[in-house]
C-alpha cells in the first residue's frame, strides 16, 4: 500500500486551482493528478467486479482481483450490502471507499466522477490521506480484528469524526457516515466514549416509538380525551348578563345567536357579548378543549404515543480522544484500561479519574458509587420514560448543588454515577444516605434514591 509521507495534504484545502491543470482528456487528466501528488495509479478492488460500463476504470486506475489496495471503488450500489464482507475477507478496513454509483451513499468517503476534474484531485488527495496516516497506525490496529478496535482505526486513517447523517430510507432516519449498521455502530461507538476512546458532541434529537425502534413519527395535535386527531378550532363566546362562556357553535341558531343558558338573542357585539378566544372541538367524541394534547404516530408500526411519554434519542457524533490517538499510533504501550466495573461510566467520569494519576494520594481516597432509583419501574409504568427522566435529572441537579466540592455527579443516558473525593463506611450510611433523601423531597415522585459502591481508588490507580 501506499506509505509516503503526505501529512502536508491534510493541512491543504483541495481544489482545482492548486494544480496545473491539462485540457481535460479522462486518463490522460487523472495521470496527471496521480503524478502531481506523487503517487503511482492508485490500486484499487472493485465491488462489484466492473461491467462493460466501466470498462476504461482499468486506464485510471490499477484494478487488482487480490492482494493490497489503495481503495475500494462502488460500482454498484446494490452491492453495498456486501461491502463489509468484502473489506473483511480482503482486509480492506483501513481503505477508503470510493463510489462510482452515481448515486450519494453513506458508507462511501468520496464521490468519483471521470467527467468531473474536481472529483478526480478530491479522490487523489483521499487516497494520498489515507496511505500517510495508515504508516502512523501502530501494527497491532493495523491488524485490529475486533468491531471496535476497526472503529477507532478507521476514525483515525480517515481523519474524520464519526458523524450522523440524514438518511430518509433508515427507520432511524439517520446513518452513521462511513459505517452500514447503525444500530451496532452507535452501541459501539457509545461504549467506545463512556470508555474514554471517544469524545461525543451533541448533533440531534429524535423521538423514538419505543415498540419498534422506529424514529419516523408523525407528531399531531390530539383530543386529550380520546386522542383523536379530527380537531376543529371554533371561537369562544361570553355573553355578559349570564356569564355563558361557550363554542360560538353552542350559540348559533340559524342566522342568530341564542344563549344556551339563558335563551336571550346575542345581537350586539361588545355590548351583549364578546369573543375572547377560541377552542378546538374533537369531531369524534365533541370534548371541548382550550390546550390539544400532543401526541406521535409510528408511521412503521403504526402505535400511537403520548407526548408526554415519548422517548427521546440524543444523536451525537464522536471524535477520538486524545487518549485514544496516542494509543493509536503508539506502537510500544499496550491499551489503558479503566477497571471492568467503570468501563460504562460516563466519559467526563473516565476523564476526571485519569487526571489523578499524577496525584495518587488523592485518587486512593476516591469512591465511584452509582446511583439506583428503586422507584423506576413504577414511575414508568404510571407516569411514562420522559417523566422519569425529567425527575432523575432534576434529583441529579439538586444532588451536585448539595455535594459540591465533595463529590462531583456524571450522567449518561441511562445512568447516573458520583464520584467521592472521600467516602468512609459510616458517610456511606449515614450522611450520604441523608443527602439523598433531602434531593429528592422537592421532587413530584420519590425515586428512592440508592447508592451502590462500584470502585475505590484503593481497589487500585487507573493508569
């Protein structure tokens, strides 16, 4: 594979102007462009094998059936499903995929056109990108056979976060750049950040129907009584002399307005009556309301969902770490670690335990305790996830106010952990336990707050 040293290129913003450009004549142009980056014709394996549409890929490119490649070229969007086992049984992970299709995909890194000279300097200085930051990989990622160790190796050759992006055709209608399966790359890549490997940075919020996963919901305005969506908005009148205060329909006889309290005609407006807002009637069971409810439909299975019940999914794009570069490209350390029981911890967690390491008194005296809400599965079930996590968020702010400069709360999606700069056995029983019922006694429901010792820096130092 290509090794030479381009790290200039990372640092160059490519366009056409920073070349000398020929006339345009296909070949002849992307020899040119190969050269000027000082690069062979790059070696490529096609997926699928090229048809007689690409006939003249083998005059740009060298089209190789086995050994290394510079790239895999998408000839077929077809095929994408078969893209990953494709790169494994060619072990292609660290290459970049170049799409021929004609058609934007994800899972591609550029686009290719032969028409296009802009295309062909982009796709070189990829290419070029790629092969430099590859010979910086330390050999044992370089060799990296397990989902995330290819993850972060794949992070690092291309250079790019792993970023979400619009995808109308996935039930989550998002995808994760790069990657095809977006269920497991974000399992991954978020056990990955609460690990320390990766940096998350917030790019999204979706609801999600919680029976199917799907995050293509339709949201509505909704009769709260019988949630019907057959709303219609009719105006508000009071009639003065009886203080009647109904829908203008109520009201309406013919041509006229007659009070349904007190039989008299409404004839002057300002004087008899006024119109002071208006309602929405629902056309299936006549409720009456000022407020609609907010509801979502499953536009894949079809449930109907509460809005104040519906789950919530926060997309967000990782970047490596520090941390998780110097592993990358240092070949003589093995891997870092947290202990087994903090390797879901949150990754602000992770981060403030390593920067003891250079204090390891301090971090001897360090406590990580989770906290468990013995009220939640109740609270679910009769109030619904969102006000759950409302309650649990709430608690968690209310505790970090009464623990500052004690201890410091890290959350996750799921999971709320403290971390003690000293906790004693008897804290632990008493005092702890004391501040916990204090948090949670402005709150609506009792989540029955608990905490369950995890680590302590004695149990041995993080490196």
């Amino acid at each position: 594979m290509l090794s030479r040293n381009f790290s200039s290129i990372e640092k160059l913003k490519i366009s056409e102007r920073s070349f000398n450009t020929l006339e345009y004549t296909s070949a002849a142009y992307c020899e040119s462009i190969w050269e000027q980056f000082g690069i062979p014709a790059p070696r490529v394996a096609l997926l699928p094998k090229a048809s007689t549409q690409f006939s003249n890929l083998r005059k740009i490119f060298e089209v190789v059936d086995s050994g290394d490649a510079d790239a895999i070229v998408l000839t077929d969007e077809r095929h994408v499903l078969a893209l990953d086992d494709f790169r494994s049984a060619r072990n292609l992970c660290l290459v970049p995929v170049v799409n021929m299709t004609g058609r934007s995909s994800h899972v591609a890194d550029v686009d290719f056109d032969v028409a296009d000279p802009k295309s062909i300097i982009k796709t070189a200085g990829l290419i070029s990108k790629f092969a430099e930051r590859r010979a910086r990989l330390s050999h044992r990622f370089l060799l990296a056979d397990s989902p995330a160790s290819r993850m972060l190796a794949h992070l690092f050759v291309s250079g790019e976060a792993l970023t979400p992006v619009r995808d109308p055709d996935s039930k989550y209608f998002f995808a994760m750049k790069g990657f095809l399966d977006t269920n497991s790359t974000v399992l991954i890549a978020e056990a990955l950040a609460n690990r320390g490997w990766l940096d998350r940075h917030f790019v999204d919020r979706h609801h999600q129907c919680d029976p199917c996963g799907s995050h293509r919901l339709v949201v509505r305005e909704e009769c709260p009584n019988c949630r019907s969506a057959n709303l219609d908005e009719a105006e508000l009148i009071h009639h003065y002399s009886c203080a009647q205060l109904g829908p203008e329909v109520d009201f309406r006889r013919g041509n006229a307005l007659i009070c349904p309290k007190c039989s008299k005609q409404l004839r002057n407006y300002g004087k008899d009556y006024d119109k002071p807002g208006s309602v929405q009637i629902c056309g299936e069971c006549r409720h009456t309301t000022s407020e609609p409810a907010i509801g979502f439909v499953c536009q894949d299975c079809g449930v109907g969902i509460d809005g104040q019940k519906v789950t919530t999914v926060d997309l967000y794009s990782y970047a490596l770490s520090d941390y998780a570069t110097h592993q990358l490209t240092d070949g003589t350390r093995q891997a870092l670690h947290s202990p087994p029981q903090l390797r879901d911890c949150p990754d602000g967690l992770q981060k403030e335990l390593r920067s003891f390491t250079n204090d390891l008194p301090v971090l001897h005296d360090c406590v990580v305790a989770e906290l468990i809400y013995e009220a939640k599965d109740e609270i679910v079930s009769r109030r619904g996830e969102a006000t759950f996590t409302s309650l649990r968020r709430l608690f968690a702010e209310n505790l970090q106010g009464h623990l500052a400069g004690m201890a410091t709360v890290h959350s996750s999606t799921e999971r709320d952990f403290v971390l003690f700069f000293h906790l004693t056995q008897s804290d632990r029983d008493t005092d702890a336990q004391v501040i916990l019922n204090m948090c949670e006694a402005v709150l609506s429901d009792h989540l029955q707050p608990r905490l369950r010792i995890l680590w302590g820096g004695s149990d041995g130092a993080i490196a």
